[in-house]
C-alpha cells in the first residue's frame, strides 16, 4: 500500500494517502452537514450524520496514521474524537429507545 499510485511534481500519492484524504474529507463534511441543518432547525443542531462522519472520518484517518505513516501525534488527534462521537451515538440511540418506550406506555394508558 506505499506503492506511488501517482507523482504530481513531487507529491507522491499511495492508497494509504487517498484513505487519509478521504477521512480528512468526511471529517470535514461533518461541519456542512451540521451548518445545513442548522439553517434547515434555525436553531443550532447536531444531526446523527454528524457524529457518524465524525467516527468514520476519524477512523480512516487513523488508519492512515496508524499503518500509513506511523505518526503518534496524528493518532492521538484522530483516536480522541472517533471516542467522543462514539459516546454521543450511545447516549443519542439511549435517548431514543427511552422516548419510544414512553410513546409506547402513553398510547397504552387510557385517557382520563
């Protein structure tokens, strides 16, 4: 996977450039995705497509640090926010599940 997939007047480009690209990419698109949605609530928000590029940006991106260049301080800056948007999916999915089993009982209890 170091083998120069291109040579652009001195940048060389291996697999393991385009998967850091890629991550860097989705990283980034996450804060698109946020501003539209942003505009779209007109108050600030946070959609779930947010934290997921979040984990899949960060874990390309540390796969390209981890095998591609084996750089410790891009690891460390890419491990810490896949952690973190990790832990918002679980207390967001949580969240849900609570709410849906609180629809559920209200629909099951009589009116008064």
């Amino acid at each position: 996977m170091d083998q120069a997939l291109f040579d652009f007047d001195h940048i060389v480009i291996t697999p393991w450039k385009l998967i850091g690209y890629l991550g860097t990419l989705l990283f980034t698109a996450r804060w698109f995705v946020q501003a539209w949605a942003t505009k779209r609530k007109r108050r600030t928000h946070l959609p779930m497509a947010f934290w997921w590029l979040s984990i899949v940006g960060s874990l390309l991106t540390l796969s390209y640090f981890i095998w591609g260049k084996n750089d410790s301080v891009g690891i460390l800056q890419n491990a810490f926010p896949a952690f973190v948007a990790v832990y918002n999916i679980i207390v967001e999915m949580r969240h849900r599940k609570e709410r849906a089993a609180e629809e559920a009982a209200a629909r099951q209890t009589p009116a008064a």
